[in-house]
C-alpha cells in the first residue's frame, strides 16, 4: 500500500468515528423516544395541541383526543396553546406541554399553579 492510499484511508476512518460522537438533532428533549407513547409513572404527558377554527385537538400519551372528547374516563374540558385541562368526575388535572417550565411575573416570584386539584 503506498503512503498517500495509507493516509486516505486513515483519513476517512477518523471523519466516520468523529461522526458517530453527533447527536440527533431532531430527538426530543430529556432523552424522549417514541416509546414515550405509554402513560408513565406520573400518568399522562400532554405531547401536542393542534388549535384551528374548526378543530381543537390534543395528543395525550400518543393518543388524539379532540376539545370534549375522552381521554381514558376523563374528558378533555379545555384546550389552550399549552395545557389541556382533563375532568374526571370531581378530579381535575392540568397538562402542561412544557411543565418543567416556570413563568416568572417581571421582577417578581415564580408563577406556577398545581398539577391536579380535587374540587
């Protein structure tokens, strides 16, 4: 093998190992996959809201769930840019799209309401 074919090679074989250290771009944040579609220990995962004038739906767990229809026995009584609200009987429960996210009043404390309340 002649030095210059050696040094080709060697080069291609580092831009393939330095390749694999990348990390995909496109995997949703905290290390979610699709397996991510099962309700979880802390129960249900507000996933996606889709607003439009003539259809509201939520993507709860991997499942679609349109504003008043049924998430499990609970229904989905209000649908915001963020958080879908689910009422199950006296049970309430708030799902937030982003919930590790705090929103802070300008020069005040942090704002942040209760995941599920019992009325």
């Amino acid at each position: 093998m002649t030095p210059a074919l050696a040094l080709l090679l060697g080069v291609m074989t580092a831009g393939v190992a330095a390749a694999q250290g990348l990390s995909d771009p496109t995997r949703p944040p905290g290390g979610q996959s699709e397996s991510a579609d099962a309700v979880g220990p802390g129960g249900p995962v507000l996933q996606s809201v889709m607003l439009s004038p003539s259809r509201k739906v939520a993507v709860i767990s991997g499942e679609m769930v349109v504003l008043g229809g049924r998430y499990g026995a609970a229904k989905l009584v209000r649908l915001t840019e963020t958080e879908a609200v689910l009422k199950n009987g006296a049970d309430v429960t708030v799902l937030r799209l982003h919930p590790l996210v705090e929103k802070r009043a300008a020069g005040g404390a942090a704002v942040k309401s209760p995941t599920k309340t019992t009325k």
